[in-house]
C-alpha cells in the first residue's frame, strides 16, 4: 500500500504549508495533471472552496471527465473524484479498494484478469477476446486488456470513477462507465519521496519518485517513480508446498514534459511492469453441494497408469493442486505522448497517443485436488495502439469538444487444459489470433441559456472490425480433430446523449440525461463460439449535487434505469464455458453519498447504493440440468433452456454502502496526526446467472483503519494501518466447473487481514 497523507485540514490546524500533497510533496496543479486538457480550460476551472474564505469547507477536486476541467461538485454526471491525499487515507492501493468509497462499484478478478463493475454492470467473461463493460484509462489511453489495468496503480495523482454509460465522449466499451487514473506530472522544483511498507504475510513494498526541471530554463521537466512489491502468501498450497496468493512485482515509471511555450505542452510517459509470483490464486470451494471430486476418487495404490487419488483442502486461502508454482507470470510495456495546443483564447487542439505490449501466463487448479485432472493453462499475449484527437472550444456560452479516435489491437491467446482421465496427450485446446480495428468520430457542446440553466448534446459513431482465426480442438489426442476458425464481423453503433443542468441555488446543481451506450461484439478467440453481439444500453438519470452550511456539507444523489439489450454474460455448455448474448435486461437503483466536515479536527463520509437488476428476457441451459425437460419451458432467440428472467444481473448486489470517519489534529509538540477508520457493507452478491446461493457471496462488512504521524517539517512520516481488520472471509468470484471433475467450484478469494507500518520521507 501507498503512504498515508494528510488533506486540507493539515494547514488549517496549524501545519506549515496547506499545499502540501499527500504521497509527495511535489504534486501539480490539478490541471498540469490531466492528460488532454487545454490550457485555457484549465486555467478557466473554478476556483477550490477554500478559496471562498472558509476554512472550514470541503476541499474541492477538479477533474476532467468530460474532457475538460471542472469542479467535481459542478460536473453533472454521478462520479467518484480522489485525489492522491483521499487514495492514501482511504487506503485505495488497488481497483478493489474503490467500494469502501464510491457508491456502486465493486471489483473483483479471476486470474487476474480485472471484473470491475458499476451499477451492476461489468465483465463477467474471463475469456480472452471479452471486453470489459466499464472502460478503464490510464493517462487518458484506453487499456484493452482486462489483465492489465491495474499495473499503473502508482505515484497515482487522482482517480476519477465515472458511472453510467459513456458513449460520447470514451465510447468503446463504456456501458457500465469509465476509470480514469491520471499519474503524476513533473515539477519545476527538485522534489520526491520513499515510502517504505512492512507488514504481516512478510510484506515489504517500496514506492518513490524524483522529479525536478532537466535545463536551467525549466522548459523541460523530468520525473521518475518506481514502485516494488514483495509478500508472502496468504496461503499454502500443502501438496506443491509453495505459497498462494503471493506477490513479487515491480514497476517503473518515467515521464519527460516540455513546456515549448505558454500554449504548447508535450509529454512522454514510459513505464514497464513485472510480475513473476503466485498471485491471483485459484482456490477451491469444494464441489457443487450434491457431488464429490473427481480427483479424490481415485486409486489409492494406483497401477498401470491409473488416476491416484487426490487431496482436498477446500474454503479457505491454502489449496492442494499440482501446479508447481510460479502460476503468475505477466509483463506489460507501455509509451504514451500528450500534446496540448492552445491556438487562441477559445481554441485548443489535443492528441493523445498510447502504445502498450503485454503478456500474461496464468496456470490455475480448474478441479480443485492435487490429483491434476482439470489443470487450466492461459497464455494470452497484446499489442495496442491508439490515437485520439480533440478539438477544444469555449467561451462565456460553449463548452464543446470534437474528436477522432483510432484503436488497433491485436491478440494471441492459447488455452491448453490436458484430460489426464483420458490418458496422455489427450487435451482441450484454445489457439487463435484476433485483430481489433475501431474507428469514431465524436462531439459534445454544452450551451448555457442562462447562467444557471445549460443543454448538453453529443454523439459518437463507432466502428469496430474484428478478425480471428486459429483452431478449438475439443478434448482429444488427435491433431485432426481440431475445429478451424476463421471468422470476422464489422459492427456500427451512433451513440447520442441530452442533458439538461439546472442551478436551483448558488451551491445545488441538478440534472438529467438520456445516454446510448455501446459495447464492441466479439469472438471468444480460440473457441468455436459464434460470434458475440454488441450489448447495447439506454440509461436515464436525474441527480443533484449540494453544498450545504456554508460548504462544509456535501450531498449528492442520483437515480437512474438501464434497459439494454444483448448483454454479454457467461455460459457453460458441456466442456465449454462460452459468451452469449442475454435478450434484454434492466437495471435501476438510487445512490446518495456525503461529505461532511463535522468540526475543524472531524469528517465524516457515507455511501449508500440500491440496485434492482433483473434479467428481461433470457433463457439459459443449467450445467447441472443439461437434459431437465423443464429446462426446455423456455424458448427465445437465444434459444431453450430455463426461464431466468427476473433473476439478478451478476455481480449486481441490491445493497451496498461505506462510512468513514477521520480525526486530524495538531500535536503541541509539533507535528501532525490523522486517524481514520472505514467500512463497507455489501449485500449477497451472485457470480451466476441462476442466481445459485452456492455461486454467490453472502453479504459481508469490512473494516480498515489507520492511523498517521506527520512531522512538523513535513520531512517524514509514519503511519499505522490495517486492512479487513475482523478478518473477512470473502470471494471476488466463484466459478463453476464442468461435470467430468465433480462439477467444482473454484474461486478468487480476497485478502484476509493485514496489518503494518509505513515509513516515509519527503525532499
């Protein structure tokens, strides 16, 4: 985890400088930070609340969600804005630390592949080829790999969590939402930071940076950051006897920004991650309530090549498998150039443009014994560029933005789970390739007919082309048996959205939208699945944003319903776990959430979120009940099987909340100490369409706690935290086996308690 930090709060009980930054003291101005913002915008961004002459307020963050900078209070759109003093204090080091503070979402992963989701909407295929629901940037680039999204998760400046879909202005992929994680730029003055991290499981992580201007004129500035983790397991795999869930990743940041002119800014961010472990671990749930695995069935004294029995350890974060360790191996390569151009008071030009190479191998335990019999090899390889433009324009009356946006990937993957009940050689094997080609051209003006009343209008085409090709050989030993795939399909969607803003007092903003959204269809490479349709989605929403007693309250709201079409989800047909497509679907809910600064030392921040999801119109074959006559009841276009509609949307719970409480003070000694303590409540939540209590998470709360010492200098730190501090055990997902194994159920389980101390020192 990151070091802690102090906010706001620091100067106005007494410490030097109030515009110190959290995890280092050099953080930029928050319009320095966003990667295509013209600088006339930027400029133009309301001033923060302290400046009003209350020193009491809450802290205002400027983002950028609608490609401009803006208050987070002034931005009619549902979103989570942190910068770098709220991820440290909150303890939000990862994507599945974001439910303790934002209504919504939750985040969860099978092999480390990254299942955000929002509003109960998110990536529920871990196959390669899926797209997820809620896109993810990082520095302003489209991350197309789900495996991928969290390996800039350093020397973070802010993080925007955008809900609902969005369809003009990101577009590709963004049903669900959008992340945007915007690290930090480089400074004109010679400063950094190291934060050192011990704790139990044998943690040590180190995070720093140096940053500072490379030529006398200060017009180029260079920053470089690393981060490095290492841990120890959270379990054991007591039949391979090596750890599970394990870390031992490092990563590199470099970033070169040069200040041609007043107007004309151009940046270079280089990074490279790896990752050699044990981590994103499989672990066993036993098997479907009802059957036995089959691994445990076998010979105790076998002979002539018979199938030994084997162990079991179920429920829990140790595991027996034949796996024989290293099962995590990934590295990723990344290169992104900003350029801002202001070419008049009103009119900027934007580019950005991303290049990122990864590769993953994942080795996961599918039967859930140490006899091997459902071993499941990933393998899984990309390459992604993209360009985006943007064309900026405003004055006392327009706020509007043009843009053309290209994406090419391409992607290898090759899945190899060898039958060894059916002797040697005799394997299940995914290959193939997919080319990505996606093409839009966007728009979106927002007119104010008076100064407290505003009409937004936008639009996007999209165009996305997509071609694969390889082979699926069903478990077999015979290369002839091998299915070819060659197959490619072009998709087209416009995607407008209407939004009206209305102030109906100096510090309350309401609005309404009507929103289209688009997700790519698909092919499952390397699978002999039919080609997957687009999801598609129109979203309604009112909400309000309130600042209240003189700003020291925050209140904002939402309520909003999602009829979509063709959602993609997850289907088990045999030996097959395939993608389709459900009929129709709705999802509608109310989130509210609050900031409040009770006293100068105390504040106080709760979320709360109702979902009612449901399935329309889907009819889906149980795994267990292939041949049940009244799974037949049910006909559709999708074809027959059980009714499921009605059911929930997975990963949708129907409850889910946070509060936290932080108290800051100044020692008389000299220095400064926060303390803060948050939880999270969740609802069941189901990992199947069937809505199976023995596929789902029962509802849960977490708790996590720190504690803070700032010297008075501001030259070192030390904090005290924990995280899960009861000891919750919990599952991101579960996922259920084919028949052959004992219908298993394997499972991302999430982290037990931890503990530990952070040290840090600032130039």
């Amino acid at each position: 985890m990151a070091g802690f930090a102090p906010s706001a709060a620091w100067a106005q009980l007494g410490a030097p400088d109030a515009g110190t930054d959290p995890v280092a003291v050099d953080a930029p101005a928050p319009e320095a930070a966003a990667p295509a913002e013209p600088a006339a915008e930027a400029a133009s961004a309301p001033e923060a609340s302290a400046s009003k002459g209350n020193d009491l307020a809450v802290e205002e963050i400027i983002v950028t969600a609608q490609k401009r900078a803006q208050a987070a209070m002034e931005t009619p759109l549902s979103l989570t804005a942190l910068d770098s003093s709220a991820l440290a204090d909150r303890q939000v080091a990862a994507l599945e630390d974001l439910a303790t503070v934002s209504p919504g979402i939750r985040s969860g992963s099978q092999n480390g592949v990254n299942r955000l989701f929002i509003r109960g909407i998110g990536l529920s295929s871990f196959a390669s080829g899926a797209d997820p629901s809620s896109a993810f940037y990082a520095d302003g680039v489209y991350v197309g790999r789900p495996g991928f999204q969290l390996t800039s998760f350093f020397d973070v400046d802010r993080l925007e969590v955008v809900r609902g879909p969005q369809g003009t202005l990101y577009g590709r992929n963004a049903t669900g939402g959008a992340v945007n994680l915007i690290t930090r730029s480089p400074t004109e003055e010679v400063s950094g930071y190291l934060d050192t991290t011990l704790g139990n499981y044998d943690l040590h992580q180190t995070q720093g940076a140096l940053s500072g201007k490379l030529n006398s004129s200060g017009t180029l500035l260079g920053r470089v950051a690393f981060n490095t983790l290492n841990r120890g397991g959270y379990g054991e795999d007591i039949a391979q006897h090596h750890a599970v869930n394990d870390a031992n990743s490092k990563s590199f940041r470099g970033t070169l920004e040069y200040k041609a002119s007043e107007n004309v800014n151009f940046k270079l961010i280089g990074e490279h991650h790896e990752e050699n472990d044990n981590n994103y671990f499989t672990v066993s749930s036993g098997a479907y309530p009802g059957y036995t695995l089959a691994g445990t069935q076998g010979s105790s004294n076998p002979a002539n090549g018979s199938i030994p029995a084997g162990i079991e350890v179920s429920n829990g974060q140790d595991a027996a498998t034949a796996l024989p360790g290293d099962t995590n191996i990934r590295r990723a390569s990344a290169v992104t150039g900003l350029a801002t151009i202001q070419l008049d008071d009103n009119l900027s030009l934007s580019s950005i443009t991303g290049w990122r190479d990864t590769d993953r191998h994942n080795a996961s335990n599918s039967d859930n014994t140490s006899a091997g019999l459902g071993n499941t090899y990933y393998n899984e390889s990309a390459e992604q560029f993209s360009q985006e433009l943007q064309l900026g324009y405003n004055d006392d009356r327009w706020d509007a933005v043009l843009g053309l946006y290209y994406y090419h990937e391409k992607l290898s993957n090759y899945v190899l789970v060898p039958f060894v009940q059916f002797g040697p050689d005799f394997e299940y094997i995914q290959s193939g390739t997919m080319k990505i080609d996606a093409y839009a051209a966007f728009g979106q003006a927002t007119y104010s007919v008076r100064p407290d009343l505003r009409v937004t209008v936008g639009a996007r085409y999209n165009s996305e082309k997509k071609d694969t090709e390889g082979y699926f050989r069903p478990p077999s030993n015979d290369p002839a048996s091998n299915i070819p795939i060659d197959d490619g399909k072009t998709w087209k969607a416009f995607t407008p959205k209407f939004g009206v803003e209305y102030d109906i007092a100096e510090d309350t903003l309401t609005y309404a939208s009507v929103t289209r959204g688009f997700k790519s269809g698909t092919f499952n490479v390397g699978q002999a699945n039919p080609a997957i349709d687009p999801e598609k989605i129109w979203a309604y929403e009112v909400g309000f944003k309130s600042r209240l007693f003189d700003r020291r309250v925050e209140l904002t709201g939402a309520a909003f319903y999602y009829d979509y079409t063709d959602l993609q989800v997850n289907k088990i047909i045999g030996l097959q776990t395939l993608t389709t497509n459900a009929a129709a679907a709705k999802n509608m809910g109310v989130e509210l959430a609050t900031t409040a600064r009770l006293t100068r030392e105390l504040t106080f921040d709760a979320n709360i979120t109702y979902l009612k999801t449901e399935f329309k119109d889907f009819c889906s074959v149980s795994p267990l009940t292939p041949n049940d006559p009244a799974d037949a009841a049910c006909v559709n276009e999708d074809g027959g099987g059980r009714d499921l509609s009605g059911n929930q949307l997975p990963g949708a719970p129907e409850w889910a909340g946070g509060a936290g409480l932080e108290y800051a003070f100044a020692v008389s000694a000299g220095g400064f100490v926060k303390a803060r303590v948050d939880s999270v409540f969740t609802s069941r939540v189901h990992f199947s369409e069937f809505n199976d209590n023995a596929l789902s998470q029962a509802s849960f709360g977490k708790v996590n706690a720190s504690v803070r010492y700032e010297s008075e200098d501001e030259k070192w730190s030390i904090a005290v935290w924990g995280k899960n501090i009861t000891d919750e055990q919990t599952y991101g997902n579960k996922t259920l086996g084919v028949g052959l194994w004992g219908y298993p159920i394997y499972s991302a389980i999430d982290p037990p308690a931890t503990y530990g101390v952070t040290f840090g020192l600032r130039l």
